[in-house]
C-alpha cells in the first residue's frame, strides 16, 4: 500500500511538474515532496532527483538535509551519485570515500538494493585504480547479496546486471576474453529486459574491446558503432568520448590514421568538456599515435607528450604506459634507437605496475638496432679481418661450411621439435588446470552453497550467514586466484580445503568435524604444491564416504614427512566405505562417471614431471576388529624435490 501511494504522488508530481511549463519546482521543494513520501526504491528517488544530480554543491545539500531528516535511503543514493562524480572527473580517492559512506548508510538503513548499488560502485572504482583483487572482492559480493532476493525488483536487477559487467571487465583483466563475452552478454540480456540504454551501450562497448583485443577488428568495429548510436540516442556524453576514442584507436590498427584523426579531432572538445582526465589523456595519445602513421613526428611528438603530461599529474598508468609506449614508436622511426629504448623501459615499469604483461620482441629489436648502430664501424673492421682469414682458410672452408649448416640445421630442427613438444604440454596443462577450474567452480556447487547460506538469512541467523558469507566470498576468490598459478604452498592449500570443507559442511547442518593436522617441524608455507589438488578427494571423502552414514561424521587431514625427500598427506574419514559406496552407486539410474580424480592425477603426474622422484596415490579400507569397513584413508605421497 505504500509503495502504491508513493507511485500515484510521483505520478501527480510529474504530471503537475509537466503543466508548470514557466515555472519549475525548486531543489527545496522537491526536497521537501520526497521527504514527505521517503520512498525506497532507486527509481522512484531518481525520477524526482534527476534535475540536480550533476551538480555536485546540489548533490552536497540534498545529502545535508537527507542527514537531518534521518532519511537514509536517499542519504546513500545522494552519496553514490556524488561519488560518480568524482569517479567521472577522475578522482577516484574521493569517489571510493563516498561510495564506502554511501555502503555504511545502505547499511544502516537495512536496504539491500543501495547496499548492492553501493559495493557495485566500489568495485568499479577500486578496477579504476587497477586494484583487481579489491574490484572483484567487492563485484562478487555485490552479486551474491543481491541472488539472495527471491524476486529482485527494477533496481537490483539492473544491479545485478552490474555485477556481471563487472565481472566481465575482470575477465578482460586476465585475459579471457571468451569467459568476459559471456558475462557481459548476461549483462546485456537484463538490460535489455529492463529496457536500460546505457547499460546496453556500456556492454556493447565492453564486447567490442574483448574482440577487439581478439583481433576481430570489424566486428569490434561494429560493436562499438552499436555502442554509439545508443548513446546518442540518450545524449551520454562519456560514452560518445569513449566509443569515438574506441573507434579512433581501431582505425589506427586498420592503418587509416586520417579517418582515426578526424574523429580525436571532433572527439576533443568534448573531452575537455567533460574534464575527465583519463579519457582526455588518452585522447592526445592516439592522436599523436595516428600522426606517426602518415609521418607528421613534430605534431606526433607535441600531443604524445602533452597526453603524457596530463596521465603523469593524475596519476592515470595505463594511459602513462600508453604514451611511453608511442614516444618508443616514434624514436624508433626517427632513428634514435638509444631514446627509443629508454621510453619502452619506462612504459615496460608501468606495465608492471598495472600487471599487464608487454611482448619484449619490440625491445630486443630496438637493442640490436642500437647496438648494431653504436659499433658499426668495429663490425666493418671485423669484417674485414674475416675476408682476410676466409682467404687463408678457403682450401678447407668448404667442409666445415657443410658442416656448420648441417649442425645448424640440425639444432634448428631439434629446436622447433623442442618447443612443439613444449607448446603441446603447456597446452595440455593449461586445459587440465582449465578443467580443474571449472570442476572448483561447479555451478551446483556455488548454487547450493549460496542457497545453504540463504536459509541462515531466511532464519534471520545472521551471524551465521556473515560468517559463511564471508567463507565462500573468501573461497570463490581463492579458486579464481589459483586459476592463473601453477603451484601454491600447502599452507595456502590447507587454507582453502579448510574453507572448502566449512562451505560443504553447512549441507550437512555442520554435522562433519573436520580437522586439519600439521607435523610443526614441517615449513609448509615453502613447500608447492599444484592449486586445488586435494580438492577432490576431499570431495570424494564427504559425498561418497560420509554423506550416506548416519552417525558421526569426521574428516581428518594430516600432513607429515616420511623421508628426507617425500611428505605425505592422508584424507581419512569414518565413512561407510568403498564398497558399500561402490554398492550404492550401481544402484542410482543416472550415473555420472567423475573425471576429477583423473584429472588430478594427470596434474600431479606434470607437476612432479621434473622432480627426481614421482607422487605415489593409495587407498586404504579402515576396518574393525569383525572386519566391518569404519572408513577409507587416502595416501598422497609428494617429493620435495
């Protein structure tokens, strides 16, 4: 009922603000209409704030009197508009002080759909000053509070929506283009039921740089002219300067750098309008890019360097890295190999620094154009000391000629055999820890998980629920960090089984006791093992050992050392067995044959592949004195070296 009368008064409000032609209601008194309603709803305080949102004294005051009128709602979507703002002018330290003020009064209010909004925020400002990590901490919880909501309304799911771009721009982060196409088509799927042009643009935009980065340029192309109609048609000046730039930049790719000028050119304007630093930088940058291509290094020089200059004082790496990159570039083409060198070092630290990996082919060319400059003369003098030797030596040249060629050949041959063999098993390695992946992230696994964690909010245990909250944010975080690593230490490994264990047990009403127990003069922060190894057998232990006993449950995990060379590691359980597990399994309909032990074997057999000494995998049936099966212990035995 409520809700009903605050829709009719927004609808009267509108109506009579529509037929007031000469007169438009003051901040005050429309301050004072939605004081009188205090509605809920991210909608419903946008469609009446909406006029003063991009000023931000405006957006100061509305914050001022929300504070005294203890209205928190729109308290907290006063903050994280003003946040935006700082965000769109990039200062970013502002705008993540404002949106965590906006998080704690989200919260104070007890309003989901702002406490969603506002850690989607975050998450978009700590990936704005490429804190990664931080920016999916905060994304990921964002989505996992919001799938609490049985029927989430307008605004959290164009916040969920959110998430899943968010989650997509992290994919881009590392790299996987294909898995961040996915997300943001998601993304795109729900902006699209809620009819929100801007989310559609932005997911355009974000799909055209993922094909971008595929080398799909014409259909990144396509992507981002799809992304500019859109915000045109809704007059989004920042996503006109992006998709402009975006388009700009492949054009440049294309080698039509006069068609990539004259949109910077048009582009320009509006970027300085807007006073976003990081889009204006970046701006001057693929302009003085674009120069280089049809020669014009005076003009390329001036805009590379004043782009720079603006990145520098912000603080704006990527686009730091960018421009040092293009001032490489151009000395390369001017000739000065020495000063091209040293602007790809500069840009090679703040690739570093953003964790965004450079080719080095570019460097060494420059290195043996330099060096090859720098001792020419010594070259020519060696030359012709050689023609003088060859001269002395041509009886007998012939011979080791062919022999050399035939030597060379030879290594050329053994070398490219060398690396297929080597390409070949890090592909295979990749695909086993890609399986892995996905078998960790198991969308069963995750759905039950958060499902489990739901009743305890549904039972308004809410201890509880943050507790394991917390333990599954924590998890899903550590599985995605253990995707792009090939080895962990066991102390870290141990960790996430222990979270592992705590997130399965909560299916089991937290009936399994599961202890962890490390011989001390074991250093297990130093010793490496592959990421997720235990995982299955853990697995293994709880839903084909104990969750068909009645009774006490255990699993105990022990970690000691054998021998000078080996540790070993035994999963035990009082469960029902192998055989009586084997037994039940013959009897469902459906069988599904489990391919995670197999692929763990075959991760163990290349992780250990240069080792002196190989892992050995044992099972052991537990018995008592009647010869009743109490139990399974497994024995994974690993070298050291």
């Amino acid at each position: 009922m409520k809700r009903l009368i605050s829709v009719c008064f927004i609808i009267i409000f509108l109506l009579d603000s529509s037929f007031a032609q000469s007169k438009k209601p003051s901040l005050e008194k429309r301050i004072d209409s939605i004081l009188k309603i205090r509605p809920e709803t991210y909608k419903e305080i946008n469609d009446i704030i909406r006029p003063f949102r991009k000023d931000t004294t405006q957006l100061r005051f509305i914050i001022k009197r929300f504070d005294e009128e203890n209205y928190l709602v729109g308290k907290t979507y006063a903050l994280n508009i003003l946040g935006t703002s700082f965000r769109n002018f990039s200062e970013y330290h502002k705008a993540i002080k404002t949106h965590q003020e906006a998080l704690r009064t989200a919260e104070e209010a007890n309003s989901i759909e702002f406490r969603v909004f506002s850690l989607n925020m975050l998450g978009v400002d700590y990936r704005k000053v490429d804190a990664n990590r931080t920016a999916l901490d905060y994304n990921q919880e964002a989505l996992s509070l919001a799938e609490t909501v049985k029927n989430p309304g307008l605004g959290l799911r164009r916040s969920i929506a959110v998430s899943h771009n968010s989650m997509g721009n992290i994919y881009l982060l590392l790299r996987q283009y294909d898995l961040a196409i996915q997300q943001f088509l998601q993304s795109q799927a729900i902006e699209k039921s809620i009819n929100n042009r801007l989310g559609l643009a932005i997911n355009n935009q974000n799909i055209g740089y993922a094909k971008e980065q595929h080398g799909l340029l014409d259909e990144a192309l396509m992507h981002y002219k799809s992304s500019q109609v859109i915000n045109n048609a809704i007059n989004n000046r920042i996503g006109q300067v992006i998709c402009n730039g975006s388009i700009a930049r492949v054009l440049i790719k294309q080698r039509k750098p006069q068609e990539a000028i004259d949109i910077i050119i048009e582009n320009l304007p509006k970027a300085i309008e807007l006073n976003n630093k990081d889009y204006l930088s970046t701006q001057y940058i693929y302009l003085g890019w674009a120069q280089i291509q049809i020669n014009k290094f005076e003009e390329a020089e001036k805009n590379l360097l004043h782009g720079l200059k603006i990145a520098q004082d912000y603080g704006i790496s990527p686009a730091i890295s960018e421009g040092y990159t293009r001032l490489s570039e151009l000395s390369a083409k001017r000739k000065d190999f020495e000063k091209s060198l040293m602007y790809y070092k500069l840009a090679e630290e703040f690739d570093e620094k953003i964790s965004d990996d450079r080719t080095t082919q570019y460097v060494n060319d420059l290195i043996i154009k330099y060096d090859s400059e720098k001792k020419n003369n010594q070259i020519k003098v060696l030359a012709k000391q050689n023609e003088i030797a060859n001269l002395r030596l041509r009886k007998n040249s012939n011979i080791w000629l062919i022999s050399l060629i035939a030597l060379f050949l030879l290594g050329v041959v053994l070398y490219i055999l060398y690396r297929q063999r080597l390409l070949k098993n890090e592909k295979r390695v990749l695909s086993l820890e890609q399986d892995m992946l996905r078998i960790q992230m198991n969308p069963h696994f995750i759905f039950n998980a958060l499902n489990s964690i739901k009743l305890y909010i549904i039972n308004n245990e809410q201890k509880n629920a943050v507790h394991y909250l917390n333990k599954f944010s924590k998890l899903i975080r550590k599985i995605l960090d253990a995707s792009s690593v090939k080895e962990i230490s066991l102390a870290e490994e141990l960790e996430t089984m222990d979270l592992y264990m705590s997130i399965e047990n909560i299916r089991f009403s937290n009936e399994i006791e599961h202890e962890i127990h490390v011989d001390p003069s074991i250093k297990i922060d130093t010793i490496k093992v592959p990421p997720l190894v235990l995982q299955p057998f853990i697995e293994n232990a709880i839903w084909h050992g104990l969750s068909s006993k009645k009774g006490d449950k255990k699993v105990n995990i022990s970690v000691k050392q054998t021998a000078s060379e080996f540790i070993e590691i035994s999963i035990e359980d009082n469960g029902i067995g192998r055989k009586e597990s084997a037994n039940i399994k013959a009897n469902k309909v459906i069988n599904r044959k489990s391919v995670g032990i197999d692929l763990t074997r075959e991760r163990l057999a290349n992780f250990v592949k240069n080792f002196q000494n190989t892992f050995s995998l044992k099972y052991k049936d537990l018995v008592d004195a009647g010869n009743n099966a109490i139990g399974t212990r497994l024995i994974l035995q690993l070298p050291l070296y």
